[in-house]
C-alpha cells in the first residue's frame, strides 16, 4: 500500500529542510493519491525536473513505493515552467514542489530512467 501524497510531500520536505534546503509546495494536490513533481531549482535560471515514474517500468517490488522519472536534467527554468504548465492543465489534482539547491541535490530515493 502506497502512502499518501500528502503524507509522502510533508515528509519529504522535512527531509530537505533536516539537509538545510529550501523547499515548499508550488500546487497542492489530491490528498490521497495526487502525482507528485519536484522542481529541482539551481538558482542559476536551469531546473531539474521529477515526474512520476511510468508504472511499466516499475516491478512489483517498486510500485508500492513512490518512484520518480527524471524529465529534465539543468533545463531552462522557463521550459520547465511551461511544461508544468502542461501538465497542471492535463490533471489538475497533480502535486509541484519546488527545491532551490545550487548543486541540484533532490533528495529522491526512488528515480528510475
């Protein structure tokens, strides 16, 4: 059994907080299952960006766990922006969160390709 988005988001901004990072949520979500993206900001006008991993390419093992896809790695912020954009307007039960770290730390457990 999955937890909760809400409970996954206010843990994992307790974790970057402990490791001295700001984040903060941008959109706030369904609570029970809302998909999460973190915005990875390097405060140097590139962003990293997070989506959920596609459940084919999880095993059985990993999809009860929160898993993340890597979307963009140091990105223009304004294309990561628009592409939130997006997907905001696809479902708008979706989670951002944003993390500003100069050296791109995400502190994601579960990134697969």
């Amino acid at each position: 059994m999955r937890l909760k988005s809400s409970l996954w988001v206010s843990a994992y901004l307790r974790r970057c907080n402990g490791e001295g990072v700001f984040a903060a949520v941008v959109q706030r979500g369904a609570e029970e299952a809302g998909a999460i993206f973190i915005k990875v900001n390097r405060l140097d006008g590139t962003a990293d960006l997070f989506a959920p991993a596609p459940q084919s390419l999880l095993d059985d093992e990993m999809a009860a766990a929160r898993s993340f896809s890597h979307v963009t790695a140091a990105g223009a912020e304004p294309d990561v922006d628009a592409y939130l954009v997006r997907q905001r307007k696809f479902d708008s039960d979706l989670w951002i969160v944003e993390v500003e770290d100069r050296a791109g730390r995400n502190f994601i457990d579960g990134v697969v390709a």
